[in-house]
C-alpha cells in the first residue's frame, strides 16, 4: 500500500487538519491578509458623517455575513454528526473484495450524520419521525457511503413517487403548517392512496420514531445492495447497525414536551456522550442470500418495504463502529458533508431495486443545488483520503490546481494518463448481471402485497407496544381535519389488524370497520423493542435534594452511581453547593426552574429539612411527571416520604431502601430496564 493511501483511524484526521485552523491568539486579517486596524467603526466622512463605499473592510465583512446561509437539504435538513472509525471483526473476504472489509483489526475513519426527515433546519429533534442514519467510510479505495436509515424500509417502493411523499409530508404549502409532523391531513391522504406505505406506517406509528437518543437506534441500509467478491460472485446483501445501549425510545408525551423544553436534546445527548469519553458503538451486521435463492421468499427482495425477517437470515456481525470526535465545525462537517448511496467502492455494487435506482440520481442532483456546484468534493469533509485524479475542470470554488495543458482521454500528451484501471488492478468494475425484459411503467406483481409484513410488524410487539401504535394513530389521524381521510386509513389498517382499527375509530369518533384482519400469525421477536440489550449505561439520573440532606451517604450513592456508569446531576431550588449533614456538599447544576423530568432517564429522591415546604412541592411535581412516563424511581431518607404521599411507593419500577447498597443495586437494575410499562400510571 502507498504512503497516501493509509488507512489507520487518523489518516482522515490528519488529512483534514491542513483545513482546519485555529484563529484564536492571532491577528485579525481582510480575506486577503491584509492586517485590519478597525472592527467596530465604519469609515465615516466626519464621526457623524455617511459611511463611504471605500471602506473594503466593511464591505467584505457584510457580503460575506450576507451569504452565510445555503439552501437547507429538501429533506434530512437536521442533522447532527461525528467523526468515528470502524474496526473490521471478522473477514468478508468469501462476499466482498471491498478493501475495508478484508482484515479482521482494520480500521477505518468514519463520518455519521444523524437527522430527521420532515423538519426543517432548525425544528425540534425529538418529534415523531424516521431518523437518518448516513455513514461515510474513508476507504483506501475511496468513499464508501452508506446512507441509511433508522427504520429498515421505506413508504414507496418506486424513486418516482419521492417528491410526492415529501410535499405530502412537509408543512402544507397554502399555510406552511404543520412543522416537522405527520399528523396532518396531505401525509394521511398520501398514506391512505398509496397503499404500499401499509408496512413503514406500522414502524413510523411506533416508538421507533420517537428515539430516546441517536446512540439508542439501529442503522439500516433498507435497500437489498450486492456484495462481489474477487471471483465476481455476487451475494444479495442488507447492512444493519446495531447499537452496543440497546434500542429505545421516549414516551410521546415526553417527546412532545421536550421539543419545546429542549428542541436541541438528540444533538447534546450526542455531543456530551461524546466529550464524557461515553463514545456511542454500533455493531455491523449483515444478512445475506445467495444469488441463487433470489426468488425462494414470499417477498420480493428487491422491494424496500421489505425486511428480511432475521429469524429467516440471520445478522452477522462483522464489525464494530464507535463515534469518538466531534466536530470543529458544524457549518464546514456536517452541513456541507455530502452523501451519496452511489458512492461505493470495489466489491459493493447495487440491485434493481427502483427506490435504489432513483436515489442513485437524486443525491448529486441535490448537492449542486445545495453545495452550488460540482466541486462539493473538494470540501474538507467530503475528500477521500486516498489521491484522485480525473480530467474533469473548472466550476464554481474550483480548489484543485490542475497542471499541465492535458484534460481529456485518449491523449499522447501526457502518455494517456490519468489512466483507467483493470479490476485486478482496483478499478470497479459494475456487476455484469444479466437483464432482458420490455421496456415498462409498471409495478412487478412480486411488489404487489402491501400488507403481509405490516402484519408481521403488529403480530411483533409486546402488549404497550401495541397500545403506543394505537395511541399514535388516534393522535395523528385525530389532527387530521377531513373525516374522509380518517376513514380512508382506518379501512386501509383494517387489513393488518382489525381489532386495532376498530379501536382508532371508537378514539376518532367515526364509524367502526367491520370486515378486516388477516390470518398470518407469524411474528419476528427481533422486531421488538422489548427484547433489546438492557443496560444502565450513560443513562442520566436526576437527584432532588436540598440542605440538610443525609450528607455522607447521599454523596456515596451519587459517587457510586457515576462509578457505575451513569450520570446523576444535582437538581435543587438553587444552582451552586446544596449542604448536606456531616458538612458534606453537592454541587446543583440545575434548579426546578431550568430542569425538567423530561430531560432524564430516572429520578433520585432525596429531600432535606423537612419544614422546606416548596421543596416538597418542586419534587413531588418533578417526579410525579417521572412516574407518568413509566421512568424508573429511587428515594431514600425523605425522599420516601414524597413518594409515598403521591401514592408511588410499592409502584414497578420504583425503588426504596434504607440500606444504601441494596438501595443502589435495585435502582440500577431498574434504570437498565428503561421504562417500566406495567406499571399503572393512571
Ligand atoms: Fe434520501 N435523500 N432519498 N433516503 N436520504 C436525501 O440528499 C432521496 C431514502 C437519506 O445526512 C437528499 O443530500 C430519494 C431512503 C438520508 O446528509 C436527497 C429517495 C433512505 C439522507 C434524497 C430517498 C434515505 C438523505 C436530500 C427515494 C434510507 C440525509 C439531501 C428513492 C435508506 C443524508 C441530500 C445526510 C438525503 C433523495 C429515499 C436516507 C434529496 C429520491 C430509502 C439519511 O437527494
């Protein structure tokens, strides 16, 4: 391997630092160099005189402020990133010739951005909606893109659809309403007359689309892709993400309530993981089938509103990802990254997927548009580490300086260089599969079931699970204005469950479907969020304490708690040291005035003086919203009284002890479990 084609974690890193600058400790300059000698005042003709068109300083420092924003991308316009590598665990050498996938310990730079779909650039991260999920591997061969998302398949099963999606799902356009939300009338109307969408409803009405965090989600590539290996033997391949925290989600009302407490919550859960050394891990797996069983499904694997059950293909993993740098930059990383499911490497090739197909067009379409021209990968974030070398010129913000009078192929000039390459010799080479057929607009017959698998989904999850479907469909369909689109979706998920429909009705006020259901009973156990990893890791805690607090033992729980893994934060009536008994302190970094419930995963109630009336009331508010969202509960001490008082105590899920160390193994193992859904709320 040549010098410039590393591929340990850093090379990216140290690529990238010729862009990077630091200008703090130096001089200010024009964009020219030149030294400036004045920031504050305009050059004036008089101190009370007009300012004159002369002063150049004035002049490039507005125009540049004046063209700070670039269009937002149509869709994924918020998004959060990071920088990270992936290590391969086990060879793919028998699938793949793709370079990075070959030694088990090889690492390779990554750059994952997170988003949501609908909202625009600056909405709240927590509403009800698919996550994006795009990773950018900085292979020795180039850029390896794989632009995922957080649910493993999609609406439309044909890329010309896309747009009419998407206006259906943004705000309507006469009043630009709702803001990143589906619960309105055209998402419903597209939903109800495009009844392909019957199995991404199922997921999108779950509590998949409402994450507790980015570090809590799986990844899916959703396309049916081609893996090639040295021979040229190809093997149907779907790419999976697996979280190492497990997969899990917030209550809606929660979500709801934190978009306006904190529109920020997904991207600073992201960036303090990340600056704690909590860096987030996701685990690669793949499922594959073998060309020649292409057609031994009742599903046609070409269809992305299709999963492959993993109970019938297996998810092998071969890999591990971890996120451990955040950006310098957001504007330079992750607004002006530009993805790219087209961007593959030798060994990865793609299907006849038509959702595929047509993204394979789109994604450099959009960055023209967004990145003003065909040079976007010459930005930083956007270059592979290995060398490249073409006979394309020019276009806005060109940064390569082309030498020499040759751009074109064939040429003897320049002894036909830059020079294609053999196969053998690294250059890709597309899959020669073999296709015939008439040229057609039509759908496959194969892509005709819409509803086999959304059934699949529903017969998947556990009893709240269930309930939360429901509860989601009332509140969306129950924001709709039209009773006709009420009706329209409610038949149209008659099919998957007819008791489920029925249920939505009775909640929406309208007429009860009467003929539906289906006879499948298959179900998928890995489709359950209740059967993912449990752990208490990095899951923050909120302890509500004032003065005169148990001090030695309080601390040491506190201490034990972050030892363990978590993050208990001090609330009070106060920021700043909160006393304790034994002259103990505790540092407050939040008040009932800036903290709320919402923002944490479980609640530890302390208390203190007794005769601190407001106190008491803070708390037992602050936990009250706690136990309505199913948290897990702690109190010692005085704590227990609160509890008790609001009728928690005896509660699943909640925890109270005398003794410091039971105290403490029980409320970890409660944290672990995330939400207690048998608990009674009411
Ligand atoms: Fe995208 N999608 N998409 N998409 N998509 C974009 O590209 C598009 C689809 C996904 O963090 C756009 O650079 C079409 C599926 C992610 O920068 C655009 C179709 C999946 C991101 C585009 C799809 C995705 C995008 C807008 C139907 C999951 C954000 C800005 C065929 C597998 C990447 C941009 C980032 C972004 C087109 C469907 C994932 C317009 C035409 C399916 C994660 O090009």
């Amino acid at each position: 391997m040549s010098d410039d084609r590393k591929v340990d974690g850093n090379s990216k890193h140290e690529q990238l630092e010729q862009f990077r600058t630091d200008d703090r400790g130096k001089k200010m300059t024009t964009n020219q160099g030149l030294k400036v000698s004045e920031d504050e005042f305009s050059l004036k003709a008089g101190v009370r005189g007009p300012t004159l068109m002369e002063d150049f300083h004035f002049r490039e420092k507005m125009t540049h402020f004046d063209h700070e924003r670039i269009p937002e991308r149509v869709v994924h316009a918020r998004g959060y990133a990071a920088h990270g590598e992936f290590e391969l665990y086990e060879s793919m050498e028998k699938y793949t010739k793709a370079k990075f996938l070959q030694i088990p310990g090889s690492k390779t730079p990554v750059f994952v951005r997170f988003s949501t779909v609908a909202g625009s650039r600056g909405s709240a991260e927590t509403v009800r909606d698919v996550r994006g999920f795009a990773t950018k591997f900085y292979t020795e061969e180039g850029n390896y893109d794989l632009v995922g998302n957080n649910i493993p398949v999609f609406f439309i099963q044909d890329a010309i659809k896309f747009p009419d999606l998407i206006h259906a799902v943004k705000p309507e356009p006469h009043n630009e309403i709702p803001q990143a939300a589906t619960a309105h009338d055209t998402f419903w109307d597209f939903v109800a007359n495009n009844q392909e969408t019957a199995h991404m409803i199922m997921w999108h009405l779950s509590d998949r689309t409402i994450p507790r965090s980015f570090r809590m989600m799986e990844g899916f590539g959703v396309h049916t892709f081609r893996l090639v290996n040295a021979e040229g033997k190809g093997h149907f391949v779907k790419f999976h993400w697996k979280p190492k925290l497990g997969i899990h989600s917030l209550v809606w009302d929660e979500a709801q309530k934190i978009s306006g407490k904190d529109p920020d919550f997904h991207r600073t859960d992201l960036y303090e993981a990340i600056e704690n050394g909590d860096f987030p891990e996701f685990e690669l797996g793949v499922q594959i089938i073998d060309e020649s069983d292409e057609f031994k499904f009742d599903f046609d694997i070409l269809d992305s509103t299709k999963i492959w059950p993993e109970e019938d293909v297996p998810v092998q993993i071969i890999g591990k990802m971890t996120l451990n740098r955040n950006v310098d930059n957001y504007f330079a990383e992750t607004e002006q990254v530009a993805f790219h499911p087209g961007h593959v490497v030798p060994g990865i090739d793609f299907t006849n997927d038509p959702l595929l197909q047509g993204r394979l067009f789109s994604y450099t379409d959009t960055q023209l548009i967004r990145l003003g021209g065909p040079n976007f990968h010459e930005l930083p974030i956007n270059r592979p580490v290995c060398p490249f070398h073409n006979n394309q010129r020019d276009g806005y913000g060109r940064q390569t300086i082309n030498k020499g009078p040759v751009s074109y192929h064939n040429n003897s000039l320049a002894q036909n260089t830059p020079e294609t390459s053999t196969a053998d010799e690294g250059g890709y080479v597309h899959y020669e599969e073999k296709v015939e057929g008439r040229k057609v607009q039509a759908r496959s017959d194969s892509f005709r079931d819409h509803f086999s698998q959304a059934v699949l989904f529903w017969n998947s999850m556990s009893v709240s699970e269930k309930e939360h479907i429901i509860e989601a469909f009332s509140f969306e369909l129950g924001k709709c204005k039209e009773n006709r689109i009420k009706e329209q979706v409610v038949d149209m998920f008659a099919n998957v469950n007819l008791e489920m429909a029925q249920q939505v009705a009775v909640n929406l006020g309208i007429k009860p479907p009467e003929h539906g259901g289906s006879s499948i009973t298959k179900a998928s156990p890995a489709l359950s969020q209740e059967n993912t990893r449990k752990t208490p890791d990095t899951r923050k805690v909120a302890v509500l304490l004032t003065d005169g607090y148990s001090g030695k033992e309080v601390h040491s729980i506190v201490n034990d708690l972050q030892e363990k893994g978590l993050q208990p934060e001090i609330v009070a009536e106060r920021l700043g040291m909160i006393t304790g008994t034994e002259e103990v302190q505790l540092e407050a970094k939040h008040t009932f005035i800036t903290a709320d419930s919402v923002l944490f995963d479980a609640v530890y109630v302390v208390g203190g003086e007794v005769s601190n009336l407001t106190f008491f009331e803070n708390a037992s508010s602050f936990v009250k919203e706690a136990f309505s969202h199913y948290k897990p509960i702690g109190a010692t001490h005085e704590g227990i009284r609160i509890l008790q008082e609001n009728n928690m105590l005896n509660s699943i899920g909640v925890v109270s002890g005398e003794s410091a160390e039971k105290f403490l193994h029980d409320f970890v193992g409660s944290i672990s479990v995330h939400r207690h859904w048998a608990r009674d709320v009411i």
